[in-house]
C-alpha cells in the first residue's frame, strides 16, 4: 500500500469516527433525559469496530514499509538470486545459471534470509509478494 492509499484509509475512519461523535451529540441535544443506552452502546460499539480496523491497518502498512526497507539493504545480486529461489530454482541450478559456485549462491541466499528477517522460503515468498504488489501499486499511480 502506498502513502497516498493509507492517507485516504486513514481520512475514512477519522470520518467515520467523527460522524460517530456528531451522531452522539446530536441526539443527546435533542432528548431531555440525555442519551438513549442502546444507541450510544450502538454507536460506541461501531467508533470502536473502526478503531480496531485502523489499528490493523496501520500495523499491516507498518509491517510492509519494514519489508521493503529490508529489500533495499540487498545488492543487485542477492535481489537476483531471491529472484531466482523465489521462481523455485535450487541453488546448484543458480549457480550453473549465474557461473559462480554453489556455495556463493548458498552464502547470498543466508544474506538475503537474514536481511529480510525471513526464517524460511515461505516466509521469503511473502517478502517477495509485499514487494511486487508494491512494484503493482507504484505502477497503477
């Protein structure tokens, strides 16, 4: 997700949370005894719906800006080699391919692991996956 993307998520829970308010405060002025329990529960329970919502929101947005930071510690090599295991090939096929030796493709491929925070090749198919829906983003703005 972009910036621009978040703000506009962002901009609609805090309208959405402001509606809320206003709606509170309206029909407290309009009752002489004061707010009726069931709407104001109604209407706490919905500004706190929302709330929960941004809150994953932001903490998903949060952990994609972490993965793509992490992505642009890696050298064009290593970006080439995740390329590579993450299109499934072994390392001795990406050595072959590359013309260096199997223990360097090894080497960068535990570089690129620790880099991303990736504990295994599931885990680096999902850094793979942030990065190109990223890439798809940058691409349709």
């Amino acid at each position: 997700m972009g910036k621009q993307r978040h703000s506009d998520k962002s901009e609609s829970v805090n309208a959405a949370i402001s509606d809320c308010a206003r709606a509170i405060h309206l029909t407290c002025e309009l009752t002489t005894e004061g707010c009726p329990v069931a709407l104001l529960r109604s209407t706490l329970d919905s500004a706190a719906i929302l709330l929960r919502e941004y809150d994953h929101l932001a903490g998903l947005i949060a952990r994609q800006q972490k993965v793509l930071q992490s992505l642009t510690n890696l050298t064009p090599r290593q970006h080439e080699i995740m390329d590579l295991v993450l299109l499934g090939s072994p390392s001795k096929n990406i050595a072959a391919d590359l013309h260096i030796s199997q223990r360097t493709v090894e080497n960068h491929r535990a570089a690129i692991m620790k880099k991303t925070g990736s504990k295994s090749l599931p885990a680096l198919g999902r850094v793979g996956l942030v990065a190109a829906l990223s890439d798809a983003e940058t691409i349709a703005a």
